[in-house]
C-alpha cells in the first residue's frame, strides 16, 4: 500500500478490510440500507429506525420525475452527444439553480434565520414559526421548500 494516505475518521482502509466510522464495510452489506450508511457517514453513528426511514423516504423522493427534470435532460442531452460521462453528469449539475433544484437551499435559509431569531428574541420555535409564516402571507410569499408547480398534494 503506498504511504500516501489521507487521515480522517470517517474510512479506514487495510489491505482486505474497509471501516466506515469503524464498522467493516463487509458486516453492513445486508444489515443496512444506503440511506443509513449516509447517515453513519455523515454523522458517525447508525440511525435510529425512524430516522432511517426518512432517510429512505428521502432517496426515494428524489427520484420524483424520473427523467423529466431540467437537470436530468441537460446531462441526457450532454451523454447523447458521446461526451464522456463526467461531463454529462457535470451538465446535469451545473443546471441545478434557485429556480430548479434548489428550492431546499432557500428553505434551509428560511429555517437558520428562524432559529436566529428563536435565540434572539427568546421565543418558542411556534411563536417565531407563526411569525415567520404571518410575514410571509403579509408580503404575499410563498415559503420556501413547500408546494410544488404541478402536484398539490404531498405525499
């Protein structure tokens, strides 16, 4: 193996042996989903079972439109033309704006300033929540990360 290595807690890598936040790699193959796997990559432990399935519910959730998105016909589009693979993904990627795919970006800003304004004011989360949405209707906005331009239900 060569001695140039990266330190980090999050793998660990030995001839015939691979530790995510040090379980074998080869032990959770079976026991745990992909979205579990992010989790304990991500955070450093596995989840527990309701979270693990918002996880789940999550990556399913991505997969909404299929092939239909503008990000999605950007890279189609690219990879037709035989560009190799990492420039159609990089097409795909580079098509994701505030406008789409990027709904979340806006509501995460939505939630911080909340949460600012919570330890700020000394308020209780459904106080600030309440004022943040009587704002928005005041204004005629509409709150980020919610509703959607064809579906009006949610699943």
């Amino acid at each position: 193996m060569s001695d140039l290595s990266w330190k980090t807690a999050i793998t660990q890598v030995k001839p015939n042996e691979i530790r995510l936040r040090g379980y074998r790699i080869d032990e959770l193959m079976g026991r745990a989903t992909f979205g579990q796997a992010v989790y304990l990559a991500l955070r450093g432990e596995l989840p527990s079972p309701e979270v693990g399935r918002l996880i789940e519910a999550m990556l399913v959730s991505s997969i909404d439109h299929g092939a239909t998105p503008p990000s999605a016909l950007a890279a189609r589009t690219v990879a037709s033309t035989g560009a190799p693979l990492n420039a159609a993904v990089a097409a795909g990627v580079l098509a994701i704006s505030r406008y789409h795919g990027g709904a979340i970006e806006d509501a995460m800003r939505m939630l911080l300033d909340a949460l600012a304004r919570q330890d700020e004011e000394g308020k209780t989360a459904e106080v600030v929540a309440a004022q943040v949405i009587a704002e928005m209707r005041a204004a005629k906005k509409r709150a980020p990360g919610f509703g959607h331009r064809i579906h009006t239900d949610d699943p």
